[in-house]
C-alpha cells in the first residue's frame, strides 16, 4: 500500500504567487511519487477561526485540523518549537514511514495563533523552518519544496545538492 502524502493547513489561499509555488512543486512531485511508494499528495484548507481569543481561536482550529488528518496517519506539525530537520533527514523520515506501512503522512500547519494543545499533544513529530517566524502562506511553499526535495532524493533524482 502506498502511503498518502497530506498537506492541511489553516486559511484558504488565494490565487497568487504563494499558491502558484505551492502547485508547482506539488506537480513536480507527483511525477516521482508512485515509483517510490507515495500515493498522492494532498493540500487541505481548513477554515481560520473567528472565535474572540487567541486560546479559543487555537483550540477550534486545532480541532478542525485533526478532525481533517487521515486514519492512521502520522502528524507532524510545523511549530515554532520544533525541530529544525535537514533535508536528508526529512527524506529519510518519509522513507522510514513508508517502509512501516504507515498510511499517510499529515503535515499540519497552524493559524496565525500557532497550535493548538491538542495538535502539539497529538503530533508525533514537530518541525520547524528554523527560528524565524514565517508567513503561514511561505511555510506552506517551503514545505512543498522539502516534500518535492525528499521524492528526488528518495527516487535518486539530481534535483538535490548539498
């Protein structure tokens, strides 16, 4: 069984060049991942919380996020407080999954609160693009940048230089 790659994130993307980046590495991606066990990958929009306080907002948007993570996946969430992985490692994360049986991989990225308790109490793994704070639009980019990055290495691709 191949394992499903998911992308779901807090707020909906408007066309542009954020969006545009996002679908371009996807597409490239998606020409290497049967031959070497992905199924698909997925980018899910979840809406942005309207609630008063920024606890309140974080807790409904977690709950919103987790409520769209596939069965049996596994979570990581990009935060703040995660670790910074490198791009060999990440790859090497993807295989190690697969090789597993694991169904899917969810990749979560928070509003513009961050987590909630609940997807920092769930996630397995916790990333972060080092110690900056990112537009929420950007991280998603990069993140289909080192999703298209590990497919390259992992299928022997010369896309990848270190």
């Amino acid at each position: 069984m191949a394992m499903r790659l998911c992308v779901i994130a807090v707020g909906k993307a408007s066309r542009g060049a954020e969006r545009d980046l996002v679908e371009r590495y996807f597409e490239r991606a998606r020409q290497l991942t049967r031959r070497i066990g992905f199924s698909t990958i997925d980018l899910v929009e979840v809406a942005d919380s309207r609630l008063r306080t920024s606890d309140e907002r974080r807790a409904g948007e977690a709950a919103e996020l987790l409520r769209a993570v596939p069965e049996g996946a596994v979570i990581a969430a990009l935060d703040l407080g995660g670790s910074s992985v490198s791009s060999e490692a990440f790859a090497r994360s993807l295989a190690q999954w697969r090789d597993r049986g694991t169904s899917a991989a969810a990749f979560l990225i928070g509003g513009a609160d961050g987590h909630g308790a609940a997807v920092l109490d769930r996630a397995q793994v916790k990333i972060a693009f080092g110690v900056a704070t990112w537009p929420h639009l950007l991280v998603r980019a990069m993140l289909a940048e080192q999703i298209y990055r590990a497919c390259t290495l992992l299928a022997g691709h010369p896309y990848h230089r270190a």
